[in-house]
C-alpha cells in the first residue's frame, strides 16, 4: 500500500491542494479504499498503517495549508484590484475607494497593509498602461504610506520619462522624414536640370 502516490495526486492537482475540504475528503476516501484493501485480522498491520499515513499527511498539511491561503489572498487580491480600478474611473473617486475599503475591510481576510498596497499596485499599474500619470494622483492619500509614496513617485518618473522618449522619437522620425522628402525633392531637381528641363 503506497499512500505516497495519493499525496503525489493532491500536489499534482490545484482542486485537491488549495481547496481543504476537498483534500480532506479525498484523502478520506484514500484511507478507506486502502483499511478496505487489508481485511480483517490485520488489526496490527492496519494501525501500522494508519500511523504512517497520517505521518504523510501531517508531513504535507502545513504546506497545503499556506499554499491555500496565498492562493485565497491573491483572488481577493485580484479581485479588489479590478474593482480598485473601477473606483478610479468614478465620478468622486475618493467616495469609491472609501466605500470599497469599508466593504473590504468587512468582507475579506485583507489586513489594512495588503488592501492599501493592492490599491497602490492596481493604480500604478492603470496610469502606466493608460500613459497617464493624472492617474496617480486619484488614490487618496489615506491609502499611503511612506513606501506606496515613493512608489507612485517612481512610477510617475517612469511614465514620464516614456512619455518624453515616445515624443522625442516621433520628432527624430518627422525630422527623418522631412530630411527623405528633401532629399527627393533634390534629386528630382538634379534629374530636371540634367535633363535640361525647366527647374
């Protein structure tokens, strides 16, 4: 009876490793196909047996269970960022974020610190694929702390200093093109005048 095998299933399946109560009840269900599978009289063995499977499953358990609340914590992150999105979009965006944080902070396992900082992330990252630092200043300042500050500050350095290199390349390209089109221009007055037509 190799009950490695079924651990081998449960970290090889995200159902089983991140969802405790389906874990539970699949390894429930391995330990009594495999009591099954001793018959009776092997009362010894059968003890024997169980003491190393849950010797296994001990083993296993602290990991399935911090595995299972990181990936809780990021869906709740996830999901607070799309709507911390949302609130940037509003009307009064400082009326949304305080009314999404009071949700939150009711609803979700998200300490102050982690929400804050999944505010910070989800505005830094909208600014930057909307090439808009005035996005960064729609957070409110309630939701900052020295780290997020500088954060924002560094992100708006980057946003800037894209926005200059995209301007300064369109400008070398327009100069490259003004610079082609003379350069047409001479060489259709050079053919002209070879071909000694009027210039």
């Amino acid at each position: 009876l190799d009950f490695a095998k079924v651990i081998d299933q449960v970290n090889a399946d995200d159902a089983l490793r991140l969802d405790t109560n389906r874990r539970n009840e699949f390894i429930a269900n391995a330990r009594k196909d495999m009591f099954g599978s001793i018959g009776t009289g092997n009362e010894f063995y059968a003890a024997g047996v169980a003491q190393a499977m849950d010797a296994q499953v001990n083993q296993q358990e602290l990991k399935w269970q911090g595995q299972t609340a990181q990936y809780h914590s990021q869906v709740q992150q996830d999901a607070l960022s799309g709507e911390a999105v949302v609130a940037l979009s509003a009307s009064d965006p400082k009326s949304a974020f305080a009314a999404m944080d009071e949700k939150w902070g009711k609803s979700s396992s998200l300490n102050n610190i982690e929400r804050n900082k999944t505010y910070v992330d989800a505005v830094i990252k909208t600014a930057a694929t909307s090439d808009d630092p005035a996005v960064l200043d729609k957070i409110p300042q309630k939701y900052l702390n020295a780290d997020s500050k500088a954060a924002i500050y560094h992100a708006r350095i980057a946003i800037t200093n894209q926005q200059w290199a995209s301007f300064t390349r369109a400008k070398e390209f327009e100069s490259y093109q003004r610079s082609e089109a003379d350069r047409k221009d001479k060489l259709t007055i050079l053919k002209q005048v070879s071909d000694g037509s009027d210039v």
